[in-house]
C-alpha cells in the first residue's frame, strides 16, 4: 500500500541524516524532493502546492524544538500533513436519524460500486447490529443486479426484487415501503454509473435524490485512479452534494494519490476504505493509522483489531501477559502462526508492523511461503521442553533440530534470533502502547 510514495520518501528522509540542525537550505533541498514525491504519487497539484506551503511555514517557524534533529523535523511536519490532507481523524457514519437510514451510492462503472454497496451492509448488520435492506435502480447493466443478488446471499442480507424493466423511481419507493413492512432500519440504493459523467446520468441520479431524500449520498471512488478518482468524485460533489467517499482497491494502490487528493478537492471525508475483495475486506478509513503507514512505521492499531477479532479473547490476555512478564515460547509462537493465518494476506500483515513494511511486499510471495514451512519444520521437530524454554537449544540440540526438520543449524540459529527479537518488540509494545511506539518509531517519542 503506497509503496511508491513510501520508498520515496524515506529517501529524503535519509539524506538529512547527520545534518546537525535544520536550515532553511536543507529544508528548501528536502521540500522540492517532497514535492516531485507527491506529483509521482499522482496527487492533485492544488493538493501539493498547499501541502508543501504548510510543511515549510511549520518547519521554518516557532514551532521548531532544538531536540529534534532536521530528519526528526521533516518527518514530524510531513506525518502531520498527510494526516490532514487525508481528513485528519476518522469520521463515523452518522446513524443518527429517524430509521430507517436511507443510503444512495453512487459513482463509475468499474470502481466496485456494487460490491461497495454490499460491503458497506454488511457491516452495518455486523458491527452496528442494523437490519439494512438492499435495493438496485441499475436498470441498464442487468447484471448489477444479479451481481447485487448473489452479494446479498452470501451476506445474509436481504435484497429487493427489481428487474431492468422497471422504473429507478419506482425502485426505490418499493424500497421504502419494503422497510416499514419488513422491519429494516437501513435502506441502501445501489445506483446506475457510467463509464464516465454525462449529464443523462447525472440527471438520473438527481432524480433519484429527489424521490429518496437519502440521508447519505456516499460516491465510491478506485484508488488505483489517482486524482481522478478525486476529479470525478468533485463532479458527482456538484450535482448531488455526498456526504462521504468509499475507497476501494486501496490494498494495491502503490502510489496514494486519490487517498491524498479526494478530501481536499471535494470536502467530503473519506468514511470507509475496501482493502481486499471479500466481504469483510472492508474498514473504517483512519487517516492517522495509514499516515504511519506510509512513513513506514506500521499500524499496530489495526494489527490489534484483527487479532482481537479472530483470537479467543482468554487466550489473548493470557498471551498479553506473558508478553509482560517476557515468558513468551516458541510453543506460543507457534500458535501466533496458526492465527495469522486467519486473519488476511500475510503481506498486508506484515505492513502493519513496525520496522517490516520492507518484508511487505514479498510476503505472500512463494518464498515467503517456503520460508513459513521451513519455521513451522524446525518448531515441531522441537521437544516439548525446547519449545517450552528456548534458552536449553545448546549446539547440540541445534544439531538435531536441523536433521529432523531438514534444514540447516544456520537456518534454526536464524529462526531462533527471529524469535528473540519478536519476543523484545512484543514485550515493548504491551509496556508502552502502541501508541507511544509509533511515535518513538516516528522519533518523536521520549
């Protein structure tokens, strides 16, 4: 995710290493690197004019602190920024309005609209415990609403029967008579896109607006699109005002110039992102968690979210202290594996962990997967007591472990230092917080 402007801005970050204290050349230097950073990553020009304005008047004025080296600096001012030009904190969806709630989704053919839609449903059944009813007016692309049927089935959500041949209009007010009958508090209205804007299209969905009186108006918007996601996003903004913005295929977007771009052009936050093509592959936009991201400082925010969700929660606060009191083993290790593997794609995992954003992208690799086997060989051909207190593994020991798993006594002196250094991070992180690790990551921290 954002590995493109990521890599690119570290290099700048690493030329000011070792310079004893910020000037206004050095910054000058750095900013015009930013900058040819941000137009690579496709951001919207207005975007970068103002971002790098904002960074140079922070950097160059009273808020300067003589602690901080000029990396420090740079780093503190752009983490700011970005932060900012993403919306600054997470917005929560307003559900607080006479039921049921009425949502319009809007946007292009091509950038996941209907999948979107039934995403956005189900977590609103899952997380906010809502009855939503679905419902397509897209009467000129009959496999949208086939395409919403078989979503709604797998969700469990219930969706309204309409065919190409029927009125958009008359769609929707079946829509809302349905959820006074049926007992459903949220109404979401998969809509008509095109291939582009065109005033037909616009005038439809105005229409529609008009007879639905929809409480939201959220536009889904393809990351993969750069800023003319954001473009787009400000022409639907004109025509039928949106309350918000879906980001899909935000997973696999290397440069982050619709994420950086769409909240400043349209004024609409970002409320949602979709990171992976299930269902549940769906989550509550956080542009400080992404911020960290980007800077190559993880996400243990999010990290502790899914583990929280697919991990016994007895089992995690026993496991939290033993990460306290260090008395984490390999048999606890072992077992940290299996629950990975639950909880998504290795590499998006491995993103969100401080210091291994580098390991990210090779992770659901072929090696990486050999490289997973070739652990898991070396934990069970373990003793029980080895796997219960590492520190008796002697020369010996190592040799043994090595012939029954088929590897090397380099690759088990390997997986051993692997499992020190997991051992010292974890026990750091339930210590501090993860928030006062990401910041220390930052340098900012005491």
């Amino acid at each position: 995710m954002f590995d493109t402007l990521s890599d690119r801005l570290e290099g700048v970050f690493k030329k000011l290493k070792g310079q004893g204290r910020i000037t206004e050349r050095n910054i000058e230097d750095s900013l015009r690197e930013v900058r040819l950073a941000l137009l690579e990553a496709d951001v919207n020009i207005k975007v970068v004019r103002d971002f790098i304005e904002h960074v140079k008047s922070r950097a160059l004025g009273a808020e300067v602190l003589r602690s901080l080296s000029p990396e420090q600096h740079l780093i503190k001012f752009v983490a700011t920024e970005l932060q900012n030009a993403m919306g600054g904190t997470a917005r929560e969806l307003d559900l607080k309005v006479k039921p049921p709630v009425k949502i319009m989704v809007v946007g292009l053919n091509g950038a996941g609209k209907t999948t979107s839609i039934a995403k956005l449903a189900l977590w609103l059944k899952s997380e906010k415990k809502r009855h939503p009813l679905l419902a397509s007016t897209d009467v000129y692309r009959p496999a949208a609403m086939e395409q919403l049927r078989v979503l709604g089935a797998q969700a469990q959500i219930p969706v309204l029967d309409s065919n190409e041949k029927q009125d958009p209009i008359e769609i929707a007010s079946r829509a809302m008579a349905r959820a006074e009958t049926g007992g459903h508090d949220a109404i979401l209205i998969d809509t008509a896109g095109r291939l582009q804007i065109d005033e037909e299209l616009m005038d439809e969905l105005a229409r529609l607006k008009t007879a639905l009186n929809p409480h939201h108006i959220i536009f889904v918007a393809d990351a993969m699109t750069g800023q003319e996601a954001a473009n787009v996003a400000a022409g639907f903004h004109e025509r039928l005002n949106i309350s918000g913005v879906i980001l899909t295929k935000l997973d696999s977007d290397a440069r982050g110039g619709a994420a950086l771009s769409v909240r400043t052009i349209t004024g609409a936050p970002i409320l949602f992102a979709a990171t992976s093509e299930k269902l549940d592959g769906f989550e509550i936009f956080y542009p400080d968690r992404l911020t960290s991201r980007i800077l190559g400082m993880g996400d243990v925010l999010t990290l502790i979210e899914k583990a929280q969700q697919n991990y016994d929660q007895t089992k995690a606060k026993e496991l939290e202290r033993k990460f306290k009191k260090n008395e984490f083993t390999i048999t606890d290790f072992a077992e940290q594996i299996k629950a990975i593997k639950k909880m998504g794609s290795l590499g998006e995992l491995m993103g969100m962990i401080p210091g291994l954003k580098k390991l990210a992208g090779a992770a659901d690799s072929e090696e990486a997967k050999v490289e997973l086997e070739r652990i898991q060989a070396i934990i069970d051909s373990m003793t029980h007591q080895e796997r219960g207190n590492h520190l008796i593994i002697n020369g010996r020991r190592r040799a043994r472990i090595a012939g029954g798993s088929g590897t090397s006594v380099q690759d088990v002196n390997r997986f051993l230092k692997q499992f020190e250094q997991t051992r010292k991070m974890m026990k750091k992180i339930t210590r501090m917080g993860a928030g006062k690790m990401m910041m220390r990551g930052l340098g900012l921290g005491s």
